[in-house]
C-alpha cells in the first residue's frame, strides 16, 4: 500500500499550467486509444484503464510522496525516481521531463512516458497495483465496450435479406433446420442455452467483445 497521497492542483495552476482533472472511465479509454495504447505492449486498454483507476482514481493531480524520498505523479503514478524530474529526487528523469507536467489535465506527458517505462524488460511489473489491475482487466474488457458502441456499424436486416445471408452461409437445412426455423421461431429457449453456455466459457462475455476491443 501506498503512505499517503496528497492532491496538488494548486501548484500545479501556480507553475503555469491547466489544473489537474478527474477523467471518466470512456474519456480516458478514448484518449488512450487515439494515442495508440490498444495493445501497446501486449498491454489492453482495460489494463491502462484499471491502472490508471487502482494508481490515481482517474486523478491527473494525484502526488504520492513516498518513505524512499521519491514521489509518484499524475494519473498513472509515475516515480521521480527514475522517469521525471522533481526538486527533492535523485533522479534518472528518464523521461526527460519535470514531473509537474505530470500533474496537469493535459496528460500526453504521461502517456509518452508511461510508453516508455512500459516498454522496459519489467514492463508494468514496476507497478506493484498491476498484479490487481490486470485482475480486474477481464471484466473492465466487456465494461469497455459501452465506451465504443457509437463506433460499430450496426445494421438493421429486412426479413428476406436476412434469408439470403444464412442461405449463402449454408444454414438452410443445417442440422436439420430450415430457413423458416431461424427467421420464424418464436421460441428462444435454445438461445438462452447457448448464452449460459458461452458466458460459462473461460472468456466469457469477452466471447461477443473481443473483436471491438482489440
């Protein structure tokens, strides 16, 4: 656990840059995909987003100080230590950046460093919250996908057009099954079943999402 945490909008307006910002769990997705964190490292935005959750609660201004002398800022917690520059670290500023940049509502900063921390040979595993983060992941996955769901193209199928696409995908008389059986069955017990079924399966609802997400 952490020792303590303190917020530090006010130096940061008092530097000369925008205050921190609290983000939503979809505006920070957004962002994070734009900026090509999808997959950035064998990395999902779920684990970003759970990071980012666990390290900061979504908070850009969010400044830990802790019992070695470093410190960890913005939203992603990122220490002194070895990635930015502050007044009371020893520091490698890896980044090559202040780490009050870290703390302001801009977080490009942060993604570009966080890009290169995570691209060393322990990955986020400098992150001792990671091991939570990527436990919660899976179900953040399926979360997620309300954030995207005005980007798929969904379409509204006529009846007869319908017919002619499970036609051609050889699903008249699979199984025994006509055409009519698909398009006219009222019945959705067996629908039902096949649901339970897949939910059981190791991925889950994922099953359904994973084509959007990745």
């Amino acid at each position: 656990m952490k020792p303590f945490q303190m917020l530090l909008p006010v130096v940061a307006c008092l530097v000369g840059k925008v205050c921190g910002k609290i983000f939503s769990r979809c505006e920070l997705a957004s962002l994070l995909k734009r900026w090509g964190m999808d997959g950035h490292q064998g990395y999902s935005l779920a684990d970003w987003v759970c990071l980012a959750y666990f390290e900061s609660g979504f908070n850009t201004a969010t400044v830990t100080n802790n019992s070695d002398g470093s410190s960890e800022y913005g939203i992603f917690q990122i220490n002194s230590r070895s990635w930015c520059a502050d007044q009371h670290s020893q520091t490698k500023d890896l980044c090559n950046m202040p780490c009050l940049d870290l703390v302001t509502d801009e977080i490009i900063d942060d993604i570009i460093c966080l890009k290169r921390a995570s691209a060393g040979s322990s990955g986020l595993e400098t992150w001792q919250i990671v091991v939570v983060a990527e436990t919660m992941a899976p179900l953040l996955r399926t979360i997620l996908l309300a954030c995207f769901v005005d980007t798929i193209q969904a379409k509204l199928f006529g009846r007869c057009e319908l017919a002619h696409v499970l036609k051609n995908g050889g699903l008249d008389g699979y199984e025994g099954y006509s055409l009519a059986n698909y398009l006219l069955d009222p019945d959705i017990a067996d629908d039902i079943l096949c649901a339970k079924r897949i939910v059981k399966d190791p991925q889950g609802m994922g099953t359904w999402y994973e084509n959007i997400l990745y």
